[in-house]
C-alpha cells in the first residue's frame, strides 16, 4: 500500500489537504492519520471561526466533509460538559485536543446476559495536541470535560462519516440510536429544531 | 515597564495584558487616556497577588478578567468602578474573606470565581442584585445559603466541583434560572420544590450521592438537559420492608384532620395546634387522607427527558394506599412495564 510522505502540517488548511490526499485511497491507514493528526500544533486563531460554544451542553461544528471519504468537525466543550457512552457506527473515529484537555472512559459492549450495568474498562485523560483513536471493535466510549473552569476543544475526524449511533445508559446498557446535528457548519452557526437532548446520561 | 501600553486589538477599548509576567505594580505606567479609553481589561495568566489600587482609574471599565494570578486579595478599589458588569476571577487564591467589605454594591451582572478556595457562598455575592451568571465551581463549598433566592435576576448557576451536600428550597425561588449545574458534589437528595424552577432548561447532577428523583421533577416541563450518570440510582426498588405503624399521636392527627374536626388554641395545647397543621396531604386522589411523620417511600420507573427508567419516588400515607396514576397498589413496586407518565410530559426526543 502506497505510504503518504507525512510532512508536518504548518496549519489546519494544511493539515485539511494531507488528509484528503491520505484518504483518496480506500484503506485508512490508522497509524497515518493519528500520526499526521497529532503533529499538528493547534494554533487558535487557525480554528476560532469553528469554535461556537453553547451554554448548555457541547456543540458539533462542521469544518469539511472531506469529499465524502471523512467528516471533519470542532468539538466544544463547556465546564462540566460531557457525552453519552455511544459507539461510531461501523466508522474510524480520531480524537484529537485542540484546547484544555478531555476525560475518555472506555467501556465493552453491553452483555445482556449480565444483568446491571456497564462496567468502564478504563480511563485517561487526553492532553493538548494528543490524539486518540477508537472504533466499535475496541469498544465504547464517553468522553466529558470534568474541568470545572476550563473550556475543551477538539478536532474529531470520523471516516466513513455516519449520521447516527447508538448512546447506551451505563446504570442499564440500555441503548437508543440518535441522530447527530451540527450547531455549525463551515463556520455558519446551522440552528435545528431544539428539544430535549438525545444525549442526556 | 516604562511608557508600556500593551497590545490592543482592533478595538481601542480592549487592552490585552495576559500572560506578561506584571506583578503588582505593572498598571502604574500606563497612561490616563488609556485607561479612561478601556472598557475590557485582560490581565489573566500574570503574577499578580494583590490587584492593584490603579485599577479604580479604569473608570469606563465593564469588563475585567483576573483569572489564573495568585490573588488571595481583591482590594476595595474594585468597588469603584461603577460601570463593570463582568468579573472574571478563576484559579486564583480567593477565600471567604478575599471580597472588599462592599463589593456586592457593584453593578455585576456576570461573576465567575471558579477555581478558588471559598468555602463558603461570599454574603457580598448575595447583594449582586443584578446578577445573572455566577459560577463558583472547583471550590470547597459545604453548602449554598438560603439567601440565594434574592439573586432575583440569577439565569446561571455553577456549584460543581464543591462538597455540598444538600440543596435549599429555597433554590427553587429563583424564577429565571435557565441552566443549574450540581455536579461533582455530594447530594443526598433533591428537594421536590425544584419543580418550581419553571425556567430550568439544563439540570446537571452527575458525579453525586443520589438513589432516586423527586417524582415532581416531572413537572419541569422545559427541561431538555439532565445528567445523572455517576449516582447510585436504584436499578430494582425492594419495597420498604422497615414500614414502622403510625403512633398514637399521629392515628388521632389523622382522624381529626380527616374528618374535618375543628380544632383551636382554645382546645388544644399549642405544641398540638401546631402538630396538626403540619400534616401532609396523601398524593393518592382518592385518598383524602394525610400523614405526618409515618409514610411510605413509594418509587416508580419513569422515562424521562430522554432518559431510561429514572427511580422516581413520593410519598404515600401507607402500604395500601396507592400512587395518583395507577389503580392496582400491588403492581407499583415492581413496576417493569410501568410508564404511567401522560403523554404531554413526555418530551419529544432531540434530533441533536
């Protein structure tokens, strides 16, 4: 398989067109990504536009849709906010710390012969620049700001890019598939009708 | 730092001066027009433990962000600057008795002391009539004061990270409370009286003590966030085995409240006039009865606001009696397929 020369992204545009030449062709190669992800030192003013925070839980800002290959999004995490458990739908997920830092629980699949609850199987606390990466084979996985003064902000890249998952209840493993919007798209804030939160955990 | 203005944006009445190692002094070579001319003031991420008395000459200012210095003391000249709406003050050394005597005669409407070492609410924050944002998670508070409800204006509230352990009714007075952050504290239980928190569109209480909800909670009817993960949630409710009988004293309580026996000063010693009119009515519509301190701890499962089978609980007058929405008292502790809640308080499922 052919390896991409992976030059040092100087910017996010930067970062943007390597990633489109990486997944031009049809296997991902892991490694790659995360690598290329993480090397890019997040400079603020590069990512600002993108970053709309709201009060009451995080928000999901679309940056690219990576010629249907990948999504590229901005996560915003206010003080205290966090995710459901969910799974990625079949999809790569890469998680990378654009600003603060950001809690990651995993979990196994829900057995449902166990009665009870999920169990975590382990956490870490994922740093500015770091990347981290995950797929329904490893497992599930929560991901909350646990900072009470401190904002997050991270650059997620999802491949295939998927509109639902499932959120699972740790007291029950219960599970609900969701529909996941964006608060912005490239830069646009891209309101949707607002109701109770599919999310809440 | 002779003549040093500092960076300032496009806008001239934003002075940026984070992260430029000034101490106490650095204010002091600034010119007067700048700082008449500065309305926003950065000065986080410096060494500063003492805000400077040259603050008060910032006379316009509205916004001011001291966050991240080493500040145990923030001095009266801050009550000077009457037109400053927002104080940011996080991760400094702020305790109990770091606020001037009369900061609360400011005109704030936002107030952030996150990341500090309060341990208990300032008094001086309950004067901030005008308030409608204020945060003091990560801090070491053990209780929030009954006074918070004359923070009349108080959209914002973020207590977690502290060690608190109960919530006030008197929280619930707060009739513009959109967004009540708990978590990461120690709550036994939740007062059912936050069912008057009619504005309450996020509830976050994840990371407590908690067994169960309040069964008022449903009644809030615009709330779309509520996070619980992190509590001990009862999965199963074991019916309450330890029901003790009612006592003599409350058998007679009963009866007179019941059947509507008058009852006065006149008749009857004070301390049971005033035992009588502490009864409860029974939830039960077809009860008309009413205990007072002998009941039932009576807990359903309910979906709610997009969760799963919440352990909701109220209390009955007794075992026989049964809960308002449901006509077999039998069924009501081990209700599985239970989901007695109308459909109007059932919120519709985000797509979002």
């Amino acid at each position: 398989m052919e390896h991409t020369e992976l030059v040092k992204p100087e910017s996010l545009e930067d970062l943007i067109q390597t990633l489109h030449k990486i997944f031009e062709s049809d296997r991902v190669n892991v490694e790659d990504v995360q690598s290329i992800m993480e090397s890019y030192e997040s400079k603020p003013h590069e990512w600002m536009k993108y970053a709309k925070f709201d009060q009451y839980r995080y928000t999901r800002n679309l940056v690219n849709e990576g010629n249907g290959k990948f999504n590229l999004m901005i996560l915003c995490w206010g003080e205290g906010h966090g995710s459901s458990i969910h799974d990625h739908t079949d999809s790569h997920c890469f998680l990378k710390l654009l600003q603060g830092q950001l809690k990651e629980t995993l979990f196994d699949w829900p057995d449902r012969r166990l009665q009870g609850g999920m169990t975590q199987k382990s956490q870490r606390v994922l740093l500015e620049n770091q990347c981290a990466y995950i797929n329904d084979s490893i497992g599930l996985h929560r991901v909350e700001n646990v900072s009470h003064t401190e904002t997050a902000v991270s650059l997620h890249l999802y491949s295939p890019p998927f509109q639902t998952c499932r959120t699972f209840d740790q007291r029950t493993g219960h599970h609900n598939t969701v529909r996941m919007t964006f608060w912005s798209q490239f830069g646009e804030r891209t309101p949707y009708e607002s109701t109770v939160s599919q999310e809440n955990n | 730092m002779e003549g040093f203005e500092g960076a300032s944006s496009s806008s001239e009445s934003v002075l940026d001066l984070s992260r430029l190692n000034l101490n106490n002094n650095s204010l002091d070579s600034l010119s007067e027009k700048r700082r008449k001319d500065t309305k926003q003031l950065y000065l986080c991420y410096n060494r500063m433990t003492v805000l400077p008395e040259s603050i008060s000459l910032f006379s316009n200012l509205e916004f001011l962000d001291i966050s991240n210095n080493a500040l145990s003391v923030i001095s009266e000249d801050i009550t000077r600057l009457t037109k400053l709406k927002t104080l940011i003050a996080k991760n400094n050394r702020l305790n109990d008795s770091s606020l001037p005597k009369d900061f609360g005669s400011l005109q704030l409407e936002v107030l952030n002391l996150s990341g500090n070492r309060f341990e208990e609410m300032p008094s001086q924050c309950l004067q901030l009539l005008r308030l409608q944002s204020l945060s003091l998670g990560g801090n070491r508070l053990k209780s929030i004061p009954a006074e918070i409800e004359s923070l009349a204006s108080l959209e914002l509230l973020y207590l977690g990270g502290n060690q608190i352990s109960s919530i006030p009714a008197e929280l619930a007075n707060l009739p513009s409370l959109c967004y009540l952050v708990l978590c990461d504290n120690r709550i036994q239980s939740v007062p059912p009286q936050l069912n008057k928190l009619h504005s309450l569109r996020s509830l976050s209480l994840h990371n407590n003590l908690l067994t169960y909800l309040p069964r008022e909670i449903l009644s809030l009817v615009h709330l779309q966030e509520l996070s619980l993960r992190g509590n001990p949630l009862v999965v199963r409710f074991i019916k309450d085995m330890t029901y003790d009988p009612p006592s003599l004293l409350e058998l007679a309580g009963r009866t007179v409240k019941s059947k509507n026996l008058a009852y006065s000063h006149k008749d009857l010693p004070s301390h049971l006039v005033n035992y009588l009119d502490m009864a409860s009515k029974c939830p039960n519509p077809k009860c008309a009865g009413v205990y007072f301190d002998s009941c039932v701890r009576h807990i359903k499962f309910v979906d709610f606001c997009g969760k799963y089978r919440l352990p909701l609980m109220h209390y009955l007058c007794s075992p026989e009696c049964t809960s308002p929405c449901s006509s077999n008292p039998q069924s009501d502790a081990d209700s599985d397929e239970d989901n007695s809640v109308p459909a109007d308080r059932l919120q519709r499922v985000l797509l979002g």
